[in-house]
C-alpha cells in the first residue's frame, strides 16, 4: 500500500522515460506516437519521426521484406507479434538489434498497432557467442570422431603390417618391469599360437651365450629416454629348431624420469640370416673373378696389343696396315667389353661403380670425347652443342665412358645420314649430358627396362637392336653421381638420352669462378 503523501510519476513521464522504446502507429506504419526513449536509441526528434516516418523507414531491407510477409499479415490475422528480432537503422547509419512486440488495437478513432521495442545488443552478443560455441563444439566433435575412426583405421592397418611382416609385439610392465609377450609370439618358440608365453618361458629359450648381451641391451634401454633397445639374439625353440630374432624397442619416461611405457618388437630373421650369408659368399666369389677376369684377360689383350704396335714400325704391305687396323680395332673392343664386364659385375655384386670427382671443364671434356669419337665412327657425322658457364665436380672418366656408350648406342641404332647431337649445359645447380639421334623410335614396351642389363627389344626391321650392358653401365653412372636418367623416343623427334648430374659443388666447398 503507497502512502498518500508519495508522489509517483506521472503517466505521461512513465511513457517518455519507459525502460524500452514505445511508439503507436498506424495501419499503414506511420508513427503517430514515440517515447523518448526511443528517440534516444536512434537518434531522432520526436517531430523528426511523428507523421514524418514509418516504422517501415527505420528497417532494413531484410527488415523490410519481414514485415510486408510475416508482420503485418500476423497482427491482422491474430492480433499481436511477439519476440521479433529485428535491426533499425539508426539516423547516423549503424544499425542496432531489438527486440519486438506488437499488438493491434481497435478503438472508436479507428485501428492503431501499439508497439514495445528492446535493445538486444547484449542478447544479441551471448547468441552469437552461443552460436560460435556451438560451431566450435560441432567442430570439435567431428575431429574427435575423425580422430577415433583414423585412430581405428590405423591401428586395424598396424595390425595388417605387423601379421604381414610377421612382427610380434611386447612390452614392459612399468612398475614391475617384466616383460609380456603378445601370444603370437608361441611360434617363434615352436609352439601352437596363440598362448600365454610368460618372460620366464622366453627368457629361458634364448642361446646362454647371448643372454648377457640381451640382458644388458635391455637394462640400458630402461634406464635412458636416448637409449633404444635393438639386439639380435638366437632362440632355442621347443621343436629343436634354433631360430634367428631381432629385438627392437623404445621406452617412454615421465617429466619425473620414471617408465611410463615400453613397447617392443621381435621379428624372426633366420632365413634373411642365411640369404645374407649366401649373398656374402656370391660377392666373394663374384670379386674373386673379378680378378681372374682382369688378370686372364687384359694382360693377353695388352700383349696383343704391343705386338701390333712394334709390327706398326715395320716396313709393311698395305694389306698388312689394314690388318693391323683391324687386330688394333679388336683389340680396342674387347677391352671395352672386358671393362663393361668389370663394371657391370661390381655393380651387380651391390657394390655399385665408385666414382672419383673432381673439379671439370665439362664443355672441354665433352668437345675432347666427341673428337675421339669422331675417330672411330668415321662414317657418322658427330656434334657438340653447349650452354651455361662454370665448373662442375664429377668423375671425368667416368663421364667419357658415359659419353661412349650413349654414342655408340646412337651409331648402332640410328641413321647415317642425320648427326648425332652431343650437348652440355650447365645449370645453377645441376649439369645435363644429352645425346640425340634419328632413326626408329624404341618401342613403348622397351622402354621401362631399357636400362637393365641383357635387355633386348625389336624395333621394327632392325632385329639386332639391343640394349645390352653399355646402358645398364651408364645408368650404374649417373646413380654414382647421385644424377637421374631419362629417356624419350618417338618416330618424329628421334632418341634423345638425358643425364642430369648435380654441380656437387657445395659438397666439395669448390667455388665457381
């Protein structure tokens, strides 16, 4: 109950000063009526908006369309709106986002829409906010379902990988640390898999003389997040047979230094033991006629060879020159069969052609090779074309050889009317070897094993064409030099071979001039 002597605002004042905007309109939305507050919000006089404005003006064009489809046909039908977001547009241009409420009524004057309006900026924020936070969970969500399905995947793929590569996995308790095995892991002892296989069980199959040295990999292994576990032991297995294994593992420590993980494999290497073995025993052997070769065979050719040299000062006959012509020629082919021989064989045997580099004059060293070529292919027109400056590091021995072979590649399978182009160019960081040549284009299905030795294909009516050891011994030099090889041929551009080498130069702290 209000004492009598309290003096309350008057209703007029209530209106003007009313925490929300209020404003009377008429059917078509010119404002008749507006409180101060309102005016405030956006920035008008009330002579500014009354009969000047609709409420229509202060919409936006989103606004706009709302209230012709959805406002005005609702206060017609029922009456009122209630809780429409809208956003006025205020007299300095921002706009500010309300709250609505409307209600049509019907007096003897005729029919006003009577309206309330809040301003919804801190609502308007916590929606968006909401709204973010929602996107950012959703999103969230979805990485964490990706995450568990890559997570699956990954490990049904583990799985597969470790059952492929016959891998058996164990690990260590980390307070007690004794080790446990995977069941699986029953048949590298020779027993029916799977079953539980304890450490003392495993520990027991292991070769006495190699307990210690496993025992002491394993121990250090525990100790020390830098020190990973790898040792190969041999395993004595329940069905008598003796079994290579590798061990590997790593261990995982908390921010106190203590395991807090330790995870491991054992792989049966017994047959890659014995294959090694025998490869080992095959390069031996494959060495050890390496020097038969060179020694059986060079010094008879080089004997050969200072014969015909000392006869070469003779008085001879013309038909006794072209004789020695020929025996010098022969003699200069079966030394570079017997030296394509020697590399092919030391490539085979895995130790690859050894290369010494050295600072070049790649252009002089290639223009040198094409002369002497020129020399013993007398009936084919050589050229040399060169681009770009500077010194290269490369093994130029082995480069004329490289040279030699691609060319007489070239003479054997090309035409004798069109020259064979040698090109140089130096680039920035790599130099390129070229050799080009007409005639017919080697065929699709060559191609992919035209590098490897003994490979034959057929090229049309040439049924000698062949792609013997000269281009497994060029391809055997460029991977030396740790360049790429490549090959295109086609009927209208011709065979062209393309050796990329790098420069190698910061490798030697060699500068360019």
């Amino acid at each position: 109950m209000i004492a009598n002597d309290t003096v309350l605002p008057s209703a007029e004042m209530l209106f003007e000063r009313a925490a929300c905007g209020l404003l009377v309109t008429s059917r078509d939305g010119t404002i008749l009526r507006v409180n101060q507050t309102f005016c405030k919000w956006m920035g008008y006089t009330p002579h500014e908006l009354v009969g000047q404005k609709r409420i229509q003006d202060l919409l936006t064009m989103g606004g706009r369309i709302f209230h012709q489809t959805h406002w005005a046909p609702l206060l017609q039908m029922q009456g009122s709106v209630a809780e429409v977001k809208l956003d006025l547009i205020q007299k300095s241009g921002p706009t500010v986002p309300v709250i609505l409420n409307a209600v049509r009524h019907e007096y003897s004057s005729g029919i006003y829409h009577e309206l309330a309006v809040f301003i919804a900026e801190d609502r308007h924020k916590y929606e968006r906010e909401h709204v973010q936070a929602r996107k950012r969970a959703e999103e969230l969500l979805t990485q964490q379902l990706e995450a568990q399905q890559a997570l699956t995947l990954a490990k049904a793929r583990l799985r597969i990988a470790l059952e492929s590569a016959q891998l058996f996995v164990w690990d260590v308790d980390p307070l007690t640390y004794e080790r446990r095995y995977e069941d699986e892991v029953a048949m590298l002892l020779g027993l029916p898999a799977p079953q539980t296989i304890t450490a003392e069980q495993y520990e027991a199959c292991i070769e006495p003389e190699d307990r210690a040295q496993e025992q002491a990999a394993f121990s250090r292994a525990l100790i020390s997040a830098h020190e990973s576990y790898r040792c190969v032991y041999r395993l004595n297995g329940m069905d008598g047979v003796q079994r290579t294994v590798s061990s590997s593992g790593h261990s995982v420590f908390d921010q106190n230094g203590k395991l807090s993980q330790f995870v491991g494999v054992l792989q049966d290497i017994s047959e890659l033991t014995r294959q090694r073995a025998e490869a080992e025993d095959r390069a031996l052997f494959a060495e050890q006629m390496i020097g038969i070769v060179s020694h059986d065979l060079r010094n008879p050719l080089s004997a050969i060879r200072m014969g015909a040299h000392l006869l070469e000062r003779s008085q001879l006959t013309p038909k006794q020159v072209r004789i020695l012509e020929h025996i010098n020629q022969s003699t200069d082919r079966a030394q570079r069969l017997i030296t394509d021989l020697l590399d092919f064989t030391v490539a085979r045997v895995g130790q690859g052609i050894t290369v010494s580099r050295q600072p070049i004059e790649l252009h002089n060293l290639v223009s040198a090779s094409v002369a002497e070529l020129r020399l013993a292919f007398p009936d084919h027109r050589l050229e040399h074309h060169y681009s770009g400056q500077g010194d290269c590091i490369a093994d130029g021995d082995r480069l004329v050889q490289l040279i030699g072979n691609l060319v007489a590649n070239a003479v054997a399978y090309g035409v004798v009317d069109q020259a064979i182009l040698v090109s140089s160019h130096i680039e920035h960081g790599a130099f390129v070897i070229s050799v080009h040549n007409h005639g017919k284009p080697i065929e699709a299905t060559v191609l992919p094993h035209l590098f490897e030795p003994m490979s034959r294909g057929d090229s049309g009516e040439n049924k000698a064409r062949s792609v013997g050891l000269g281009l497994f011994i060029v391809r055997e030099i460029v991977r030396a030099h740790g360049g790429s090889i490549a090959v295109t041929s086609t009927e209208e551009a011709g065979t062209l071979f393309t050796a990329t080498f790098p420069r190698g130069l910061e490798a030697t702290n060699f500068q360019e001039s």
